[in-house]
C-alpha cells in the first residue's frame, strides 16, 4: 500500500530506511520528490527572509535548488553506478531524483529561521539532517551495503551541486553573498 504524500515526508525526515525503499520503487512519487524539493527550499527561503532575502531571491532560490537536485542526483547516479557501484547495485537516474527529492525534507524546517537569534543554527541542523537523509537516500537507491560508500558518492555529488549553484546565481545575476547562501543540500538553497 502506498503512502500519503505526508506519511513519505516523516518517513523521510526520520531516515526511515523503507520509506526510501517505497519511493524508490514508486515510478509515480517524482512530481512528490520535486514538490518537496520546492517547498524545503522555500521554506529555508522564508526563514532567511526574516534576514532581508527577497522574493526575486527565493524565486531564484527555488529554480536553483530544483537544478541542482537533478545535477546532484545525476552525478550521484553516475558516481554510484559506474565509478562507485557495490555488488548489488541496479538502480535508474529516476529512482535517484525520487530518493534524493524526499531527502530535501528536513530543509523545511529551515523556515524556524524566522525566529530572531536562532537562523543561523536551524540551517545547520537543518543542513546536517539534510546530508544524513542523503546519504540514507543514495544508499536504498544504490542497494550499497555500507554507508560509507553512500557517504563518498553524496561528498562528490556535492561538490558537482555547488558548482552548479553558484553557476546558477552567476546567470541570474545574482550575488552569492546577497543570498544568504546555502543550507548545506539541495532542496535548502536560501534565496
């Protein structure tokens, strides 16, 4: 039986192994994936808005974080299948874009942000949750046995899905500093 739409988001905020299981398996969960993806980054979005960001910058924001979860899953898909593969591992850039979409869940509570003196801590939580539900993300959709491997593939998809953002704001002309930055994880870019 397939889950609700909300049931995935806590399984995924509570790196629920089988919660990333099910929508790995789940052809249909991709428009969920980018639906979470979109109003994590929001949310973050929000929460950096307490410190002056703008609408234009979490537009930018949003648009970004969907960019870059693709290029991160995309990288992590071929990090993790053809450089880094484990012994069972069968998985398609879809089954990647729908784990690694969910894993943007925790960036929702970035908009706590807009709580005076405690911004800057939710988003490192916020981030760090982030990675950890990543790393639990790659690792169902790899079928790798260990998390350490998971944990590599996630660092060198990573660094792809920097490069990207900051290509990303350069385009839209927007300055780096002006946008509170990063959360850490796609899904958290804080326009």
């Amino acid at each position: 039986m397939a889950s609700t739409l909300i049931e995935r988001v806590i399984g995924a905020v509570r790196l629920d192994a089988a919660t990333y299981e099910e929508v790995e398996a789940d052809p249909t969960a991709m428009t969920q994936a980018m639906l979470v993806v979109v109003v994590a980054s929001l949310a973050a979005g929000i929460g950096a808005g307490a410190a002056g960001a703008s609408s234009g910058g979490m537009l930018g924001g949003a648009i970004g974080a969907v960019i870059g979860w693709f290029v991160w899953s995309a990288t992590v898909y071929f990090v993790g299948t053809r450089l880094l593969p484990g012994p069972d591992t069968q998985a398609d850039l879809g089954q990647l874009l729908r784990t690694t979409g969910f894993s943007a869940a925790p960036g929702a509570f970035g908009i706590l942000g807009i709580v005076p003196g405690l911004g800057g801590l939710i988003s490192l939580v916020a981030g760090i949750w982030q990675l950890a539900a990543m790393v639990v993300a790659v690792r169902q959709a790899l079928d790798y046995e260990t998390t350490g491997r998971a944990v590599l593939v996630c660092v060198v998809g990573f660094l792809a899905y920097l490069l990207v953002f900051f290509l990303i704001l350069t385009i839209l002309g927007v300055e780096p500093g002006a946008t509170g930055g990063i959360t850490g994880t796609p899904g958290t870019v804080t326009p």
